[in-house]
C-alpha cells in the first residue's frame, strides 16, 4: 500500500482568528497513513486530523467606539462570505449575525466555506466606521471599528456679524441649487473639509452629536432588506400622503438635521456613493416645480467614508433675499437627493460634478409629483412615488428620515428592481419647537428578525459499510440553513431548506437530520418535517422515501443519466423549528452550521449515513468495522482505511454561487473530479477542486449537466 506521510492540519491558522478543528465535514478517498515499520499494522485512522474539509468555524473579535471613544454596546455587525452588495437591490445573505456586549465587543463564531478566501464585515448602524475585510490567506488580528472625527472650521475673522451668504452652483446651468458652505463654488475647503463634510462651528450652525439609540433607531426602522411596511405602499407613496415636515406653530420654528449613515451598501474603491442632501421649502397646500424651486444643499457628500455620522446642521429659511434661522408658520419642509452629484475630483479635493446636477433624471424629490420630469429624462416607464419617508419618534422627540436613491421600480441591469429600503441616506430632524411629518404613518416600530444562512450541496453513497460505485448521486440535494435570531443576538428558530436533485439507488432511501447543539427541552413547534423526539438528540425526517417528493413510487433511479428524461421534483422543502423560547446570546453563539448533522438512511431506518466523523442518532445500529469501513464509532465514523468518506457536504460561498454538478451513474468521483485525489491526499490546498464550471476540474463528459 501507498504510504504518505501525515499532513498537519489547519490550513488556515491566523493571528488572532482560531479556525476551530472540531468542524470536521468531508474527508475523500485517501489513503494518508502514519509510516509503520510494519507493513501489516492496520492504519491508525484515530491518530490522524481530518482537516479536509469543505467549511469550518472560525473565531474572532469585533470591537465597537464612536469617534469621541466611547464603547458602542448592543452594536449589530454582519459577516459576508461574498461582497455583500454589487449594486443596489443585489444581496447575498450574511453568514453570521450578532450584538456587541456592554464592553463594545462581540466574540464571532462562524462557519465559513474553505472556498472563502475574503470575509466582509460591517454594521449598519451610523457612527462605526465602514465595511472592513478579513484576509483568510494571512495574518489577521481583531477588528476594531469607530467612527471619524469631524474637522473643526477655523474662522479668519472675527466679531462680525454673520450673513448666510448663499452661492448658486454651476449658474449657467439654471437648476436652482444653492449652497451656504463659503467658498465651496471656486472649490476651495473653508467651510468644508477636503471629503466635502461640514466642519464643525461654521458659522455657528454646524456641530457635532453623538446619539447612537437614533442611529440604532434609524437601522431598525429602515433595514437593508427592504420596507417592513411594504402592505401600505399605497397609502404611503402617493403625492397626497407625502411626509415632508410642517411648521405648524404660530411663532415659527428653528430646524437642524443630523446625519446617520448612507446605508452602508456601496461599491468601495469607486466614488459612486458621493450623493449629494438638499432641502427646500413650500407653502403648504403647494407642489413646487422641481427646477424652479429653491434647493440647498445640506450635505454636499453622504457617503458615510468621507461623512461624520452626528454632524449637525442648523436649515435655513431663504425670505426671499436671505437666509434666516426661523422657518415661518404653515412651511412645508422637502428633501431632494441627487445621484453622486459630489464626485469630481481636483488635486485630490472633490466637488460637485456638474454633469449630475445639470439634468433632473439624478434628482430624488421627497413629493412624488417632483418626480415625473427626473423619470420621463431618465426615459423610465414608473410611476412617481415618495422618495423619502420621515417617521416621528415620540422615544426621541426627532423625524427620523430615510431617502431612496432609485426610482420606485426603476430596473436594474440585472433584470432586479429597486430594493426599496430607503436608507440609502439616514438623517433625523430636530427643531424647536417640535416640527413633525404633514402625515402621520404607521410603521412598526418593533425590529425585524435577522437571518444568517448558509448554502450548499449534499451528496450521499448509500453502501455503507461497503463502498459502492463512489458516484456520490445515489441521494444529491441543496440546501440552505438558516439561523434566525432576534435583534440582540439570540436565536429564535432554525430554517432549512432542501431541493432535491436527485436518486441514483436502486435501494429504499430515507433522509432527515440530526442538530446536536439544540437541547430537546428547547424545541417548540416544527413544520415541514417529522421530529423524532425519541432520539437522544433532536432528530428530523424529512423523507421517508426520497423518490416520493419525485411523484415516484418504486425503486428507480432518478436524473443521473445523461440520456433520460428529467424527472422533477415536487420543488423546495422548508422546514421551521422554533424555539420554545430565544435561546440566550451565549447559549446562541456556540451554535453554528457546520455541527448540523444531515443523513440518509437506507432500507430501514437504524441504518444510517452520515458526514465522515459525524455521531449517528440513538437509532442507528452499531455496524461501524465491517465491511470497509475502519471507523471505531466512539472517536471516528464513516471513514475507510483510506479516507473513503461516504457523504459530502460542498458548501457555497454564498446562495448565488452555482450548484455542484455531481458525477453521472456508476463514474466515481475521483473520475469525474480530476483533482478530487490531489485535494483529499493534501497536495491541493486551495479547495477548488469541487468547482464545476472549471474546465480544469472535471471531465465533462463525466458530469451529469441537465
């Protein structure tokens, strides 16, 4: 026999990041063995680390403070297997959810693909800095996140009284837009920092707050999974229930708006999220023409890396012949964005590009009639809808804003539409006295679960103990896992969906799954599968014959043969478990999706297959031993004497990465995968080998592709 030596494990090992052996999945046909002076000795298999694997848990920190240094407790952060946005509507689900301590920290356990070579990390919440990456190749110590100090204006003059002397920008071009921020038209940074952020005491109606129950507020009103008031999108986005903000007190008001974010999602490295805030003001009972109506401009640059989030402007009310602090009786307040209006650049300085504010299709008007001559310039056939929405927070006497940056059902390249989350950018509205939303809507105040997943493909031999035609089709589905937590981190259920592809056995094959992390006494209602509470551990069946959810009923093979017909199934199978009550965040953390414990049963249901080293149910009969399996079934399972696993789990980057293409009957893998026996014998350590649409990978004539 072939003898190579042992090849250590942990691929991965960082600073700072554990990536934690006790994820042991798929381990394939090998025959690593520990050199013996005797040729006859049976290898020791339960000496040995089954690192080869296709996902495994990883561990690391994440440490929150605002910008004046204060620990930011109860902070919600995600991590990304994939970029987590390309562009606007198109998102990838995160792998991990959860919610910094009162120390600012949040310790992550996450099961991440070995494919991953890149994590994302972010909060959604203004005030921490933006996305940061890990690099899964190297060296990688905590993360620490906070937010940026603002720039504090230094005047050159002194005692005088102060005039809000207005510019228009770019005149010729007759749009209307006017700034108070001096000297920004010639582009020069007096009142503005080089980014195009306020500084702080300019004139006196700049400053600087630090409120992050408003921010967290903001995110959980506005998520990046879109509304959560969605069913009332006609009361909500018609011209007649618009939400700008109405002075309604007889001495007038005073007005400031704070910055939160800009939703978090752009593409980085590319100055595409330079939207430029406006306001402006009308007579109520009025709809002003969007050309001709006064716009000034509030924040010239939202984008939340050049941008302090609690930068604090005071608006000003135009008379007619200046700025003035009090807004008068019966005003209506507006809101209009306009797309990367701040993303030209000169010796490093940005400023206002003038091709984005020349033409109204760039414009996004809070008042719904505003908005058809920007959609009949951008030649779009939608209907015009609010582009802000404000809500008023009693808890925080302030309206909380969130504004759109697409038309309403605009599409996109890629056939999508606009997410419609209104949170592209976050600001809320305080005044004095109070000065509230004209309309007064209803949206849910509570938060909105958060949903962490993970996707893969599960293929299944069904000769256990003997080893089979190593096809790996005999049982082939997908999956998603979902975990779903509330918004402090604690698990309220568990999701998982299957599609099955296919039944390449001529044997009687049931399926289910084990979750050993989950006590018993925590399972609430089920649905979607049969839990066998009978088991030691929670136990689910979801087929009791996989060939039944193919309208099948007898023992035939089902899609993997290239030259028959595609049977179809009866589609995706969702399965719910909730908890009887949210497990504690330290009871949560410790849960994650490379412990789920999928498993086919063949002929009789204590006959099972499981993941190489995953623990069978109580049910199972012992037959670990025979035929050729060399596993002990107290420290191993599911392992030949030459590393022979009898299931793989090829977990995805992300729901959006393709499915595994799995081989067609009787073709064993390593045939069909031609880098499979270099992976499994430690000679590829990249884990592409499963990759399918790689011609390099496979032999496709060999790989069922229908």
């Amino acid at each position: 026999m072939k003898k190579n030596l042992f090849v250590s494990s942990l691929l991965r090992k960082t600073m700072g990041i554990t990536l934690l052996s006790t994820s042991l999945l798929v381990v394939s046909s090998c025959e690593d063995e520990i050199v013996s002076k005797k040729k006859d000795i049976e290898p020791d298999i339960t000496s040995q680390s089954f690192d080869f694997k296709t996902k495994e848990d990883l561990s690391f920190v994440i440490e929150a403070k605002s910008a004046n240094g204060v620990k930011g407790s109860n902070i919600p952060f995600y991590v990304y297997g994939e970029y987590p946005a390309v562009e606007e509507g198109e998102k990838v689900s995160p792998l991990y959810y959860g919610v910094t301590d009162d120390d600012g920290k949040l310790d992550v356990l996450v099961t991440v693909p070995m494919s991953v070579k890149t994590l994302y990390v972010l909060t959604p919440v203004g005030g921490y800095g933006s996305m940061q990456t890990i690099d899964l190749t190297g060296p990688v110590s905590s993360l620490s996140f906070s937010g940026i100090a603002p720039t504090e204006y230094v005047s050159t003059k002194g005692g005088e009284d102060i005039e809000y002397s207005s510019f228009e920008v770019f005149p010729s071009r007759k749009m209307n837009v006017f700034t108070f921020y001096e000297g920004v038209v010639e582009g020069k940074a007096i009142a503005l920092n080089n980014n195009g952020a306020p500084k702080i005491e300019y004139k006196g109606i700049v400053s600087y707050v630090e409120n992050r129950e408003i921010n967290k507020k903001a995110d959980e009103l506005f998520p990046e999974v879109g509304l959560i008031y969605k069913g009332q999108d006609n009361f909500l986005f018609t011209a007649k229930n618009c939400t700008d903000l109405v002075v309604t007190d007889e001495y007038g008001a005073e007005v400031w708006a704070t910055y939160i974010s800009d939703g978090t999602f752009y593409v980085h490295n590319k100055d595409v999220a330079s939207n430029t805030l406006c306001y402006f003001h009308y007579p109520e009972g009025t709809v002003p023409d969007p050309k001709e109506v006064r716009k000034t401009i509030l924040f010239p640059n939202t984008d939340s890396r050049d941008l302090e989030s609690g930068i604090r402007v005071q608006l000003l009310y135009w008379n007619g012949e200046k700025y003035v602090k009090t807004f008068p009786k019966n005003t209506k307040i507006g809101w209009c964005m306009i797309q990367n209006a701040y993303s030209a650049k000169s010796n490093n300085v940005k400023k206002f590009s003038e091709n984005k504010l020349k033409d109204l299709q760039y414009y996004r008007f809070s008042l719904a009639p505003m908005n058809k001559k920007g959609i009949e310039s951008a030649k779009l056939s939608v209907e015009p809808y609010n582009q802000t929405v404000s809500h008023w927070s009693e808890e925080f006497k302030c309206a909380i804003v969130g504004v759109e940056n697409r038309f309403r059902g605009q599409p996109l390249s890629d056939g999508k539409y606009s997410d419609d989350d209104y949170n592209d950018i976050l600001f809320y509205v305080t005044s004095n006295p109070a000065v509230k939303p004209g309309i007064d809507i209803e949206i849910p105040e509570d938060p909105i679960d958060q949903k962490m997943s993970q996707s893969g493909t599960l293929a299944f031999e069904d000769m256990f103990p003997y080893k089979g035609d190593y096809d790996h089709n005999d049982f082939v589905t997908d999956y998603k896992y979902s975990l779903i937590k509330d918004n402090c981190g604690q698990l309220k259920s568990i999701e998982i969906v299957f599609d099955p592809r296919a039944v390449g056995a001529t044997r009687a094959i049931g399926f289910g799954f084990e979750l050993p992390q989950i006590n018993k006494a925590d399972i609430g209602k089920v649905t979607g599968a049969v839990y066998e509470n009978d088991c030691s551990k929670p136990s689910f069946i979801v087929f009791n014959e996989v060939r039944n959810h193919f309208n099948i009923f007898d023992k035939s093979m089902i899609n993997t043969y290239e030259f028959r017909e595609i049977i179809p199934s009866n589609g995706e199978i969702k399965i719910t478990i909730e908890m009887k009550a949210p497990l504690t965040k330290d009871e949560t953390k410790y849960i994650t999706f490379s412990k789920f414990n999928p498993f086919i049963f063949v002929d009789s249901r204590d006959n099972e297959t499981h993941l190489i080293n995953y623990k069978p149910t109580s049910k199972n009969k012992d037959s670990f031993g025979q035929g050729v399996d060399k596993s002990d079934g107290i420290n191993t399972f599911y392992c030949t004497s030459e590393r022979y696993a009898w299931a793989l789990d090829i977990a995805k980057a992300s729901e959006k990465t393709p499915k595994w293409l799995y081989p067609i009957e009787q073709i064993a893998i390593t045939d069909a995968y031609v880098n499979y026996d270099k992976w499994a014998t430690g000679g590829n350590k990249d884990y592409t080998w499963f990759d399918s649409y790689n011609p390099s990978n496979i032999k496709e004539d060999l790989i069922y592709k229908k």
